[in-house]
C-alpha cells in the first residue's frame, strides 16, 4: 500500500492542494473559492490542474488532514463512487475523491480553500458539485487526469 492509499484507508488525505492518485502520482491543483459572504458566494469554483509534483515531498511537509466525508454518490457509468466533504478539523478545507466500484482509492483531490463540498449531479460523466458556500466546480470525469 502506497502512501496515498495509506493515509485514505487511516480515514485521512494529504494536506497540501494536489490531485493525489493512489500509485502515489500527483498533481499540482489551482484552486479559489469566494468566501460565504463574498459578493461572488454561489459562483462557479475555478480550477485548474497543473504539473506533476513529488508526493512524498508533499505529504512530508503537510502531513495528513482527517476526512469528513459528506456524501458519496454512484458514478453514472457504475464505475465507482465520488466521495466528497472536507477536514474535521479546518472548515476550509475541501476534498473530492474518486472511488472504485471496490470502494478503493482512485484519486483524491485535496483543496485548502474550497470548503468542504456538500453534494453533487451528475449530466452524463461531468459532475457538477457544490460546497457548503452553494458554489459550484463542474469537472470532466472522463478528462485524463480525472479517470
């Protein structure tokens, strides 16, 4: 077990933005979200994905954030789930995880400051979640990075 599937099945994930893949992969993650009482509350989340980072490196350096898992909902396609919420401990803190049909880790994307995401629907494999500000972050499930 890697060291990405080690913290998930401890009920952790990375504490630094990153896509985490569970062969211990990753990816940088750009991530804003407009706070609750921000004139932009209730906006798309912009988010982008970056270049390759060092896993290890990251996860020396952040360590690891307790899950509060929100929802997990069936991938249209039944390939899985997607897991969602945030850290118990930092309500700004938001994660998105991919789940096997087996319930193990495909990949985790871990957000500072997202906050913790609340649900999500799906049209077709694009999934469109909301976090606990009603903003929303629509992604391809089907892109290379995110299958």
């Amino acid at each position: 077990m890697g060291m990405v599937e080690g913290l998930w099945a401890a009920g952790q994930m990375p504490g630094c933005d990153g896509l985490y893949r569970s062969d211990d992969t990753g990816l940088e993650l750009y991530v804003d979200g407009p706070g609750e009482y921000h004139p932009d509350a209730g906006q798309p989340i912009p988010f982008e994905i970056g270049e390759p980072f060092d896993v290890g490196e990251a996860i020396a350096e952040c360590g690891g954030e307790h899950v509060s898992t929100d929802f997990e909902s069936p991938l249209p396609d039944g390939s899985g789930l997607m897991s969602g919420g945030g850290a118990w401990r930092m309500g700004n803190f938001g994660y998105l995880a991919r789940l096997n049909s087996d319930g193990s880790l495909r990949w985790v994307a871990v957000m500072y400051l997202s906050n913790p995401f609340t649900g999500v629907r799906y049209q077709g494999m694009t999934a469109v979640f909301t976090n606990d500000w009603r903003n929303r972050l629509t992604l391809d499930l089907t892109s290379p990075a995110l299958r």
